[in-house]
C-alpha cells in the first residue's frame, strides 16, 4: 500500500475523551473513529487488525471443529420471552418494534436463537456432539460505555454454543473450547490468566474467563501464586478464620449507646476508638420485590454476585434512603440486624465476631457487646464478602494476590438452562426425549483488540505482534524527490510483495521525522529505510519494539523481514 494514497490519519494529540492508552492510540493512529457513545467505525488500517484477529478465532474453532454460520443482530422477542431473558437483561437490551408493533431486539447474545435453531434441525443422539459458531456483531446498551471498543455498545463477538447428550459430554466440548481459547489467545500474543468465574443464580456448572491483567482491565480477580488457583472477585470464595483473640471470647452484656453523629464507619471508629474490624454494617437491599438486609464485617467489601445468588433475585439494588427508613425506622446510617422483621443475611466473618458496633436502628444510637444468636438470628449465614489481598486462599490457605484484569473470553457450562426453557431435545437410543446438555463460549474481538495495543505499546504508539499487525513492513524513502532513493524502496516494496510480505511505501512527501513518527504511532513491526546509501544499495532495518536499527543490503533486508514475518505468523 502506498501511504500517499491511504485513507487514514494520525493525530499528534491525545483525544480529550480517551483516557487510557489502548483508547488514545486507536484514535491516534486513525484506528477507527468515534460515531456515538459506544459506537465506532473502523478505518482501513485498523479493520485490517480486526479481521486479522477475526481470522485466527475462526481458524482455531475451525481446527477446533465447530462449524460457523451467522445470524441475524435484529431477533424476534419470543426465543428471549421463553428463556426469561427478555425481563432479565431490562435496560442493557436494545428493543424494538416493527411496523406492525411485533416487539424485536438487536441481540446481545444469542443463546436462545441458537438453541432454537438447533432444536428445529437436529433430532438424534447420533448428531450429537455438536458444536456452532459465529462471528457477528452484538448490542447492548451498556451502563457505562467507556474505553472506547474495550466497552462499546455495539461490538463483534465470536459466540459458540456446543449441544451434547450428557455431562460429560459438555466436559469434552468444554475442554476442547477452552484448549481452542489458549491457541487464540497465544496467537494474539496476549499475557492472559484463566480464572474461574461465576455462573449466576440460574444454574450451569462451571465458568471460566480469559482475562488479560491490567491496571484499566474492570474485572477483578484473586490469584494465588503458591497453588495456582484464579477466580474473578465475584467467584472468589471467602473463608473464614475461626476464633476470636482470647480476652474477647467472652460474651458481654449489650449496651445501647448514643452516638449522633456518627453513621459511617469512619466517624463510629472515631467515636468508639476502635477498629473497622469491630463493626458489622447492615445493608438494605432490594431484591425484586422483597427487601432484605445483609451484613458484613466493617472494613469488608459486600459482594453483590454472592448476595444474588444466594437470594436467587433477578434484580438486586441498595434500597433507597425511604426503604431504608420504613424496614429500620431509623435515618440512613444507623441500621442493625436486632429486632428487624426483614430476612438478614449474615456473611460467615460475621458470625465468627464477638462484642461488635452495630446500628441500633434508632437514629442516633448504636449497639454495642452484640453477639449473633444471643442478641439476633441470621435467616443465612454464607460467604457474601469480597475477597481481598492478603486473604486466605481458598484451596490453600496461602496469601492471595488481588489484581484487575480485562476479560477478553469467557467459557460457560449453561447445561439444561435454554434447552429446557425451549424444548430443545434429542432422541437417545430407546427414543426417549432428552434436553441436550449446552455451553456457550464468547471472545470480543475489538475488545481483545485493545487489550492486545494495552500490553503492546510505549510512549511512541502501538507495538503490534506480527501475527495481527496492519502491515509487516514499512519502507520509507527519507528523500522521495532522490530517484535513488525511490527506486530502490519501490524494488524493496514490489519485492516483498511479490514473497507474500504486506507492505507499505511511505512515498508521501513528507520529511523523515514525520514519516517515522507515523510509523512508530501505527505500530508496523518492521521498519526499513532507504537513505543516502540507496545508490550503494544499503538500507536501515529497525524492528519496532527494539530501540536499534542495523545497516544491511536491500537483499538482505527483504530476506530477514520475509523470515520474520513467516515466524511471527507461524501457526504451532
Ligand atoms: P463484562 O463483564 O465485561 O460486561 P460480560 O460478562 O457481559 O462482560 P459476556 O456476555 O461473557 O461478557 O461476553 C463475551 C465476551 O464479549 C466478553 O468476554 C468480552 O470480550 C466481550 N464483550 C462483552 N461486553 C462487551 C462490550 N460492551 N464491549 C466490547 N466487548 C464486550
Ligand atoms: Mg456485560
């Protein structure tokens, strides 16, 4: 490609409204471009690397033995009504109504359509395994778009869903998806971690995420360095450390104490002169229709995912200050568990404690000395906390670390949840009808995209890997009016062409600085460039992630990128 005649543009300024470095560079370097909130286009330079990525999910669920087809984004409401979905994905779904008031949605993800299709085409256990993919593009009406294609409100994910007549059957499928994953993953050239994830109040065996860690990544996870066990924040199982320090074991009496003005933590730590760890807060929530309060310890984190799931709720909300005042009879700030006629659910930490602070559920008043059972009955008592640095490890006692990650993948053991829901069965050898067991498997193709430029960049611009670069190589002729010059990159140009290699010309007429400031920006792995020693036939060959350029032929030249790019594209 010759850059003089490429539609594209780079920008020396970061965009006001990127805030983290896989976002800016895309922008930067004319990757795409903003069209709403959420919603971008992508240019000829960064399509490329789209389709690039495309292509190596494709090969390997190719490889992996899963068919593709592709189905339609707008998607009648009924599959979605009859799973249930329809309710339980409520804002983040974009919906419709066609001409004659028939309600549709741009799917989000298409379990039920898959299961619909399948159901319509395959009757016997004898065509079973089966395993679907496509590549399509998905809606959904995020919360909070932000990073740009990391959360973007229109994306393209490869989803697959296997069908299996039993257990384990799903366990081969699933294990063959999740070996398709790390090949994927290996090949974009990401540093990811596989960790195990939850899999919601409705049911399915096991989950997992491919998660790539960074700083900017939204999802949380907890690794521990000594076992290798990895689960996100909302997996993470708490445990408990059983006892109390000895001069504490013995129960006192309650008292109720007056403390106006204080309702945080912070304030209560001050006033009483002690630790957070010595509190228990007590938070109302919403769960669909009923209100419940849950508590933790004072200086934990309530886990949502865990309260969800234990209440089995569809939706789960902190409940307003008015709630809050009604269930308690006490202003915000002063909720505890003694003599309230709600449900409590009581995290395990917290029926370990002895003598604790809790609100009095009079404003202005506290209890303190509160022991549960004597003073309180918990409805449940479970792990509802967050895990944190430094907690023990759930499989072996050991310190876990605590870091942020971005989930590029995720692999789902669903079971019988959609093929229940739509019928979808199979004949078995005696002709009886069974539903098929399922798994779904989704990877975000922009999003591991920007991960890929999040761990591959410097203060210069994109560092791409081989395999999924733009382009290979840059020639850049530093004098385009030397005829020299010229010549000799249009012979390096139409030469590695000719081997296969992808190429750009940078013929513009533009001086060096800019022309590698560009190239750098864009992130072509390969860099040559044609100067004063053309009419010798010498050339520079500098690789983008190392700060040092050799002096070579041309021939040369053209022979090491072709070898490089060969390795870097090699598929093991
Ligand atoms: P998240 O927790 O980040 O919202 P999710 O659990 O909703 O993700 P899945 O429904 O499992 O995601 O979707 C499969 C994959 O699709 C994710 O692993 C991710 O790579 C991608 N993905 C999901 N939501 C978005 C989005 N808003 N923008 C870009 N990619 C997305
Ligand atoms: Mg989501």
């Amino acid at each position: 490609m010759r850059v003089s005649k490429m539609f594209f543009q780079t920008l020396r300024e970061v965009p006001a409204e990127a805030e983290i470095a896989s976002h800016q560079l895309m922008l930067r370097a004319g990757l795409m471009r903003k069209l709403a909130s959420g919603i971008y286009s992508f240019l000829p330079l960064g399509y490329r690397v789209f389709r690039k990525i495309e292509q190596i999910v494709r090969e390997e669920m190719d490889r992996a033995g899963a068919q593709e087809l592709i189905m339609s984004a707008l998607l009648p409401a009924e599959a979605y009504q009859a799973s249930g979905r329809w309710e339980v994905f409520g804002a983040e779904m974009f919906r419709l109504k066609d001409r004659g008031g028939r309600e549709f949605c741009l799917g989000p993800t298409h379990e039920e359509i898959f299961t619909d299709t399948v159901k319509s085409v395959t009757r016997s256990y004898r065509s079973l395994p089966l395993t679907l993919y496509q590549i399509q593009t998905k809606y959904r009406d995020e919360r909070r778009p932000r990073f740009g294609v990391m959360r973007s409100r229109e994306f393209v994910m490869k989803d697959a869903y296997s069908f299996d007549r039993d257990e384990a059957g799903l366990d081969i499928s699933y294990k063959n998806m999740y070996d398709a994953y790390c090949r994927i993953f290996d090949r974009l050239g990401l540093d990811y971690i596989i960790v195990d994830a939850d899999t919601g109040a409705m049911g399915g065996s096991g989950s997992q995420e491919f998660t790539v860690k960074s700083s900017i990544g939204e999802s949380v996870i907890a690794y521990c360095e000594a076992c290798g066990y990895a689960a996100n924040d909302e997996k993470a199982e708490c445990i408990v450390q059983k006892g109390c320090g000895e001069e504490k074991c013995e129960e006192l009496n309650l008292e109720k104490v007056a403390t106006p003005d204080a309702r945080t933590i912070d304030e209560l730590m001050n006033f009483f002169g002690c630790s957070a760890k010595e509190f228990a807060k007590t938070l109302i929530y919403k769960a669909d229709d009923k209100v419940v309060a849950a508590m933790v310890r004072g200086d934990r984190e309530l886990n949502e995912t865990k309260l969800q799931n234990i209440l089995g709720c569809i939706e789960l909300e902190m409940a307003d200050s008015e709630t809050v005042e009604k269930v308690t009879g006490a202003a915000v700030g002063f909720a505890g568990p003694i003599g309230l006629k709600i449900d409590v659910i009581v995290d395990s930490e917290v029926a370990e404690m002895k003598n604790f602070v809790v609100g009095a559920n009079e404003t202005g008043y506290h209890y303190k000395n509160v022991n549960i059972n004597r003073d309180f009955k918990a409805t449940i008592v479970k792990d509802i906390r967050t895990i944190k640095e430094g907690d023990p490890c759930p499989k072996c006692g050991a310190p876990v670390k605590v870091e942020f990650g971005i989930e590029v993948g995720h692999i789902f053991k669903l079971g019988t949840k959609y093929s229940k829901a739509l019928n979808c069965v199979y004949l078995d050898e005696n002709g009886k009808e069974n539903p098929m067991i399922m798994g779904c498997y989704g990877i975000g193709i922009n999003r591991s995209m920007a991960a890929v430029i999040e761990q591959n960049n410097d203060e210069n611009g994109i560092i791409w890997p081989i395999a999924i670069a733009p382009y290979h190589v840059i020639v850049i002729p530093v004098n385009t009016t030397d005829s020299v010059q010229m010549e000799l990159a249009e012979k390096i140009y139409s030469e590695l062409m000719a081997k296969g290699v992808e190429v750009m010309l940078d013929d513009r007429d533009e001086r060096p600085g800019v022309k590698f400031k560009d190239a750098d920006l864009i992130g072509i792995p390969i860099r040559i460039t044609v100067g004063k020693k053309a009419n010798e036939g010498i050339v520079e060959y500098k690789r983008r992630k190392e700060k040092d350029f050799t002096v070579i032929s041309a021939e040369q030249a053209i022979e090491m990128a072709k070898r490089e790019v060969e390795e870097g594209c090699a598929v093991k």
